[in-house]
C-alpha cells in the first residue's frame, strides 16, 4: 500500500485532527492527459488531501510533478475524470463552467508565477478589476480595500504607475494584493516566488503568509523550493502523482 493511499491514517496528506473544518478535500482524484504517443496516457491520481481552514501549506516538487494541475483542479480551472474536489464545502468537481467562475470570484484567490496583471492598467485599477469579480463590493468599499491593501504591500506610492512599468517584485506583490481583495475563504498560489530573487521571495512570501492570516484565509502554495517549508504549518511531498499508462488500462 501506498503510503498516500486515503484508507491509511498516517498519510502525510491529511490535515491534523485539530478539530477544526476542511477548506479543501480531495478524494481519489484522477486526471488523464494525452501523450505523443497516442496509446499511453498520462496519469495524474491523487489519493486524498485535506487542508484544515486557517492552516498554511506547502506542497513541493519538481517540474512536471503535477502541482500546477493541483492547483487548477482546485480552482475549478481544470476538470478531473473521476475522484471529488471540495473547496469550503462546495464540490468544485460538480459545477458548470459558469458557476466555477462565480465560486473562484466569491471564494478563492489565486496567485501565479507569471502575475497575469493586466499591463496597460494601473497598480490601483488592476486590484479593482479584481474586485468586480468577488462578491459585487460597492464601488466606494472596493477602492477603500484596495488602497488599504497597497498600503501592507508597500506600494501606495506606485498605485498610478502602470503594471508594465514596475519590477518584477513590485508586479508579485500588486498579484498577492489582487489576490486578496475580495477576502478569499482560501488562497492557492503556484509558485509565487520562482521568477523572483531570493530578496524578493523573501519579501513576497512574507507578505503573503501575513495577509492570510490577518484575513484568517486558508493558504495551499505549490513550489519547487523545498527550503521554504518552515514557514508554513504543513509541507507535504508531491510524489509518485504522475505516472504513464496505456488507454486500455485507463478503461479497465
């Protein structure tokens, strides 16, 4: 038996029995991908995850170990073939591809490697645009906590300064700040700080860890740095997710 497999209690992959209630679940999640060749497939299983509310973890791999596709599955983003994903209760693996747009905008946020600001906009409009995906803030409080949160990341100064025109530490912060905004139930990260030096990892981890918790969030991060473990409460392995098979076993 695998030492991830869900029927066995000391899987690193569960959430401590502290009493409190999961954010995240997962349970036998399968995800097939197709391959040069077109007789095998790739195989993406992830027995069980649970993730506590309010608890910090930090999932760690290499390249190509599936944990951007943890991520996505999570977010709604990628849609898996069999297993249940539920997110604050709410089995993401079920809902139309509309209904995943509404619940990420209410529930989620979500920072990348690659920032995905828009780079004609403004520091500030890019943090409103993502507030008109949340829960429909009025105008006025959106601008409130968007300056508020550009004020913690330290670029109230910047905020007219166009994304294009900033750092690249500077454009992570202004997407962990995006990320918060709309006060997500659970944040999802992947690799927030891989295209930054150590200096501005440092910076950008360190603001992320402390908006989750004054926001009392849920944080699941993915990254291939294994030294970033003890900051968080939880550091789990991504092992043994990715493996190839053939279709006809995939149909078995």
């Amino acid at each position: 038996m695998s030492s991830l497999d869900a029927t066995n209690p000391a899987s690193p992959l569960a959430a401590p029995d502290s009493g409190r209630r999961l954010a995240i679940e997962c349970r036998r999640v399968l995800k097939l991908f197709p391959t040069a060749d077109p007789n095998n497939l790739l195989r993406w299983y992830l027995p069980e995850l649970t993730v506590a509310r309010g608890e910090t973890v930090m999932v760690s791999g290499p390249s190509g170990c599936g944990k951007t596709t943890l991520v996505n599955l999570l977010a709604g983003l990628l849609k898996e073939d069999s297993g249940e994903i539920l997110v604050e209760g709410v089995r993401v693996d079920q809902l139309t591809t509309a209904q995943a747009d509404r619940f990420r905008g209410d529930h989620l946020g979500l920072v990348f490697q690659s920032f995905q600001l828009l780079r004609p906009l403004t520091v500030l409009e890019n943090l409103l645009v993502g507030a008109r995906y949340g829960r429909r803030l009025h105008r006025a409080e959106a601008h409130q906590r968007a300056e508020a949160l550009l004020e913690q990341v330290g670029l109230a100064g910047r905020r007219h300064h166009r994304a294009a025109q900033l750092s690249i530490g500077e454009q992570q912060r202004v997407a962990v700040a995006r990320a918060l905004i709309n006060e997500p139930a659970v944040v999802l990260a992947d690799e927030p700080t891989a295209s930054l030096d150590a200096r501005n990892a440092q910076a950008v981890l360190q603001l992320l860890l402390g908006l989750v918790a004054r926001q009392g969030a849920t944080l699941l991060m993915v990254t291939h740095n294994a030294g970033l473990a003890p900051h968080f409460q939880r550091s789990l392995p991504a092992v043994d997710w990715i493996s190839a098979i053939s279709k006809e076993a995939a149909h078995v």
